[in-house]
C-alpha cells in the first residue's frame, strides 16, 4: 500500500479483556517496529522484526505483550490481561532502511483501557 | 545506551516569527539523528535526517537543523513558521551499536499564533 495502516484507530477495552492491533507495513519493507507512546510522552520502543524474525523484544513491558509477523509482512501486537496503564497510542512502522533508523509510522491504534 | 532530552516542551511562536527547536543527546558511539513531526491524531512523518556528511541538514517544510558533535546537539530551525506548522516535533537518535533501534526525546509543542 502507500503507508503503514494500522488497525482499528481507536480501541476501548474493559480491564482484563484481551486486545490485538494490527499493523499493515509498506509493501517490500523486510523491517517493522512497534511503539507505545504515552499520552504528552515521546514514543517508546517494544519490538522489532525483520521480516518473519522478531531480532529484539526488550522494550515489551511484560509478558502480557506479545507480538507476531509470522509470514513478513502484517503484524499483530497483542495485550493480554490489559490494565490501565496499557492506556497508549501503539505506533507500528516499517522500513527498508532500519540499519539507519529512517522509520515510515502508520497513524497508531489508540488504545484505552478503563 | 542512548538518550534524548528535548528542553523545550512547548514553544508558542507568532505566525512569520523564526523558531528553534532545541534537542541535546547522550551517546558513546556514532549516531544518526533525526527530526519527526507529528499532527494532531496523525503518525509521525519525517522531517530531516543527519546521517553522515555536512553538518547543516535541510528537510520539508523549510525546516533545517545542525549537527553539533562537540555539544551533542541537533537543534532545529525554521526562518519563519506558518500556521500549518503547529505540531509536536520529536528529536530522535539512533546508533549501530542500539540495534539502529530510534530512541526518541519527550517532544516538543509548537503552538504558532495568528
């Protein structure tokens, strides 16, 4: 496609309840990341894939997070179990350039959890 | 590891009116550093990039911003700045030894007035 899509824009979970977003990358683009960004924060990094191999989790704030890409291309980031910090704009971006940090962002999934 | 710190949190500037955008950052290694915009409810899209080369790097808009090694800045500038650009600015900064993974300052608000 022409840009990162991610999906769905805005999100309402009740406590406890599991959620998945799902991010849908420039086409050909091998490197794809996932961002929390907290309200008035700069984003913050969770995972990294390249291509179907995620390379990096560190960033992921527990084991109630879970990512996948599992043929290279679309991703899905999963909350288990969310609780109101969960609360965040997840931004997910591709590139073909990751070894310099040029990231193309999809407009993120606003998730809030109450 | 690598961080960023963004002095600014926001800056309110009259329509015309020249702006900079301070970014101070904090690394052991060489570093690509970078400046992304983002508009209310939208992604965040790339301003300019510094990844080697001249020091004085032009991008969108009318924007450009100095690499200063010895000062570990990368200040950004506009000569006179449009309604349009209101937006929250992020200063970012990546490195081969983080994995080229962006770690991002806490962003800056540019409120330009009529």
């Amino acid at each position: 496609g022409a840009g990162v899509s991610q999906s769905p824009r805005y999100k309402v979970a009740k406590r406890g309840q599991d959620v998945a977003l799902r991010c849908d990358p420039i086409s050909g683009h091998v490197s794809l990341f996932w961002y929390q960004q907290a309200l008035g924060q700069g984003p913050e990094f969770l995972t990294y894939f390249q291509n179907e191999a995620q390379l990096d989790k560190s960033g992921l704030p527990s084991d109630r997070f879970f990512a996948e890409r599992p043929e290279g291309s679309v991703s899905t980031l999963k909350i288990q179990r969310t609780q109101q910090e969960d609360s965040a704009v997840y931004l997910c971006a591709s590139s073909n350039r990751a070894n310099t940090g040029e990231l193309f962002f999809g407009e993120g999934s606003r998730l809030t959890v109450l | 590891a690598q961080s960023v710190t963004q002095l600014d949190s926001q800056v309110p500037v009259f329509e015309e009116a020249p702006v900079e955008l301070r970014c101070n950052y904090s690394s052991s290694v060489s570093v690509y550093l970078f400046w992304y915009v983002q508009y209310p409810n939208q992604g965040l899209q790339l301003l300019l990039k510094y990844l080697s080369g001249s020091t004085l790097v032009k991008g969108i808009n009318g924007f450009e911003a100095e690499f200063n090694k010895s000062q570990t800045s990368f200040h950004l500038r506009k000569p006179s700045v449009h309604i349009s650009d209101t937006a929250e600015y992020f200063c970012a900064v990546s490195s081969k030894a983080a994995g080229n993974k962006l770690t991002f300052g806490g962003g800056t608000r540019v409120l330009v007035k009529p």
